[in-house]
C-alpha cells in the first residue's frame, strides 16, 4: 500500500484505501475498521499526495510533513489529535517550525496528526511521493 492510494473524503472521518473505481465513484476500505464503501462521484475525494501545507516560503507535500513528524517521534504514534489547540500548534512548530501561523489553522493541524496516527497504525513507514516520470 502506498500514500497515493491512501483518500480522504470531505465528511467522513479517518482515512480510506483506494481499491476499484466504480460506475458511481471509488470503492474505498477505511483504514480504520476495513469497512468498504462507495464514495460517490459527486464527493470531494483528495488524494493525501494532493495536499500541502502553507509554509512561509513554498507549500510543503503532505508526504513531507508525515516524514517529519515520523523522524520526530522515531515511528511512533504522535500525540493526540484530541489534545488543546496549544499542545498541538507546539507538536506541529516541533516537527515543521516552518509552517505559516497564520494560514494553517488548529483544525488543519488537528487532522494532519489524526492522519499520521492513522496511518502508523495501518504500518505506514514511508510517506514518499509517487515518482514522477521524466517526459523525453
């Protein structure tokens, strides 16, 4: 399994595995509980290697971000998505000092550690983009 195969969907919680395109949209499994479902064609569906996050200079891949985060905690799941707003803008400035305050919004930060706890779980070890084919 790899991190372009990896969705999340605007109003649903956690995070789905891509497995088949369907006549109605995408069948995803949850990497939660391994339920499938349909996402249907009219739900906005992002790929995690489509994400980005504002920094003060260039927007940083999501898949750069998770590296981070996994380097700071040695693999090990971060701390909870659950905690108060301070203990995970302070987690977050840890693992990318980088990032634009003023745009990246506690919700955004919120969601980034869900998802990489998430995916350590599911024995994510490498958050790396697809390689891009060079054009001749």
């Amino acid at each position: 399994m790899e991190l372009k195969d990896i969705l999340a969907i605007s109003g649903q919680p956690g995070l789905f595995r891509f497995v088949a395109q369907s006549a109605r949209g995408v069948i995803v499994e949850s990497l939660v509980d391994g339920r499938r479902s349909n996402a249907s064609a009219s739900s906005k569906v992002s790929a995690l290697t489509e994400i980005s996050i504002f920094t003060e200079s260039d927007d940083l891949p999501l898949a750069d971000v998770l590296t981070r985060i996994y380097a700071l905690t040695d693999g090990k799941e971060a701390i909870s998505h659950k905690e108060q707003p301070e203990k995970l803008r302070a987690f977050f400035a840890e693992a990318l000092p980088e990032y634009d305050r003023e745009r990246v919004h506690a919700s955004d930060i919120k969601k980034v550690i869900a998802w990489y706890n998430l995916l350590v779980k599911a024995g994510f070890t490498e958050f790396k983009l697809p390689e891009r084919e060079e054009q001749a």
